[in-house]
C-alpha cells in the first residue's frame, strides 16, 4: 500500500491497479485507447488512494485566484442550464474561479473521482446540484475532502453543509390547488425519480390538495425528469378511464413530454388535457403552448450559492416559489 505519510503520485496508482504511469495517464485524461475493464481498474485506484492529478493542478495553480467547483450530473440539460448560468454570475461576482465536473449519478467510484478531480483542482468549495447533493458516495467524498459545500433542491445531510432549496411541497399543493379551482377533479400526476427527495415532497403537496376536495382524484405515474418518460408516462395516463383533464409533471420536461404525447393522441392542450410543469426553465417559456408552471429559481440559488461559499459567514436567503400561468391550462370544457 501507499505510506499515509506521503502523498499517493502516479507511479503509486499503476503500481496497485496493475498497469503502466501511461496508462494512468490516459485514464485521467479521458483517452478513449483504454479498455473499459482497465479504466474501471484505475479509476478504483484513483478514488480509494485520493491521487491528485498533477498536470491539471498546476494548470489550475496558475490562474492565481480562490475557485470553486460545480459538480454535474442531472438528466435535465434545461434545469443544468440555469444552474450553470447562476454559479457562473455568483463565482464572477465573488471574484472566484468556477471549476466544472461532470459526474455519474449512481456509481459510487465515478462520484468519488470527481469530488477528487475538483480537489486537485484546488476548489475550496462546491455546489452540489441535484442528484448528487442526496448521493451517499459524493457526501461522503466531500466530507473526507474537508470541504465546504451548498447542495441545491435537497436537504442538507451533513451538518457542515448549507442547503438551498424551495418548498417543494408547499409548491406542488399550490399548483394542484390552481388546477382545481379551474374545475380539474381528475388530475394525473408524473411523479420524478425516487432517489430525489423533491420528487416526494411534490408528490405529497399534490394529495394533500386533492385529499381536501371530496370529488378530486389523483392518478399517479413514474418519471424520472427526462422528456421521454413524461411521454411516456402522460400515455399511461391518457389511457385511463377516465382520462385525466390535467397533467402535472414534476419537472418542466416531464411537462414538455406530456403535451407531446397529448398532441400524438390528436388531442388539444389546453382544450382537453391541461398541463404544468415544475422549475420555470427555459423549456417552459418555449414550449407550444408555453407551459404554467412553477417556478424554482434555479439559477439565482446556484448564484447565492457561489456567494455563500465565497462569505461562509453569511446566512443563505431563503428561497421561494412562484406559480406562473401560461397558456396550457385552462378551465375543464364543458
């Protein structure tokens, strides 16, 4: 093994993963002239010895300046869009670098080599989108890194994290509440993936308004925030009896995939099927018809986030919602 008293170098990793310092090399600089079973190998050995690669360190070192890293692994290129634009304004206005990681969500040595590769970076803080932020392998590499971090849209598991999230159940009632009082008794619900607790918590607001109106059904189908499964997801729906008047997706994508499923059905948004969505991205705004929604913002939490690592002294703001109505709802047709 590696003596603790010294830092693990490349010659250290190829030794106990079996392969060569080039090899090593390749792996970390994504090469695709390894094969898979080798590069799984490494990157085993990366995470479990916290090697730092030295050429991206002291590429990093040379900009002279506090950074910060942003790690990234959610299905929604609408929802990383607005995230990315807020660290990128927050990092600029605190006078910080912003590191950008790309991570994999559900593979623990994946996860742990990112954190690792923003380590090496020289971050000094991160912002943790989710899926990550309710990750236990990205936890816990933070919280070995020693880091300060500001997990986005979860709670905050570890005592020395700031968490920035809206009321995603307080958010999801008002929303179902808007789509009753337009006379909606039969209301599909696409529910996001289970390993987010947002998707809970929005699911929960949605049958605690419906649970208080006596004639109200909720209808509940499995997504997981890509448009494909709001397709098809919003298919299982239509095809209940009754078919459902509104469809609430729990995210903006979800929502885009549910009005083309209803339009493929040759049926009319909002004349037959209302829709909402979740977040306020800029899918909603574009979507025909533009999409009532929630509004999650994303990236001014992402821009108060880069600021709260930057004065971690400061309290967080507190982050609210706002339903905004556009043209895909409607009253239910007589």
């Amino acid at each position: 093994m590696i003596d603790d008293d010294r830092k693990p170098t490349i010659g250290d990793v190829a030794r106990l993963a079996g392969v060569s310092p080039m090899t090593v090399s390749r792996v970390i600089n994504e090469s695709a002239r390894v094969r898979p079973e080798t590069r799984t190998r490494v990157e085993t050995v990366i995470a479990a010895t916290g090697y730092a690669p030295d050429p991206a360190a002291r590429i990093l070192a040379r900009a002279g300046a506090g950074r910060i890293g942003l790690l990234y692994a959610n299905p929604s290129n609408a929802y990383l869009a607005e995230v990315l634009a807020g660290a990128l304004s927050g990092a600029r206005a605190a006078g910080l670098f912003l590191l950008i990681e790309p991570s994999r969500a559900g593979d623990p040595v994946a996860e742990r080599l990112a954190v690792s590769r923003l380590v090496a970076g020289g971050a000094q803080g991160l912002i943790v989108p989710p899926p990550l932020g309710e990750s236990p392998a990205t936890l816990q590499a933070i919280s070995k890194a020693g880091l300060p971090a500001v997990v986005l849209a979860a709670p905050a598991h570890l005592a020395d994290l700031v968490s920035l999230r809206v009321d995603d159940s307080a958010a999801a009632r008002q929303m179902t509440e808007y789509l009753m009082s337009l006379g909606h008794r039969c209301i599909g619900f696409i529910q996001g993936p289970d390993d987010q607790s947002a998707s809970a918590e929005r699911r929960r607001g949605a049958e605690e308004a419906v649970a208080l109106q006596p004639d109200a059904r909720l209808s509940v189908v499995a997504g997981d925030f890509t448009y494909r499964s709001g397709l098809e997801a919003a298919r299982v729906l239509l095809a209940q009896s009754p078919r459902p008047t509104a469809i609430f997706a729990s995210n903006d994508d979800m929502a885009s995939g549910a009005l083309a499923a209803i339009h493929g059905a040759g049926l009319d948004t909002p004349g037959d099927v209302s829709v909402a969505g979740f977040d306020d991205s800029y899918v909603a705004a574009s979507s025909w018809p533009t999409l009532t929604t929630i509004r999650q913002p994303a990236a001014e939490m992402a821009h108060e986030a880069a600021i709260r690592l930057a004065r971690p002294g400061d309290a967080p703001l507190p982050v609210r919602h706002l339903l905004i109505i556009r043209e895909s709802t409607a009253p239910v047709a007589d």
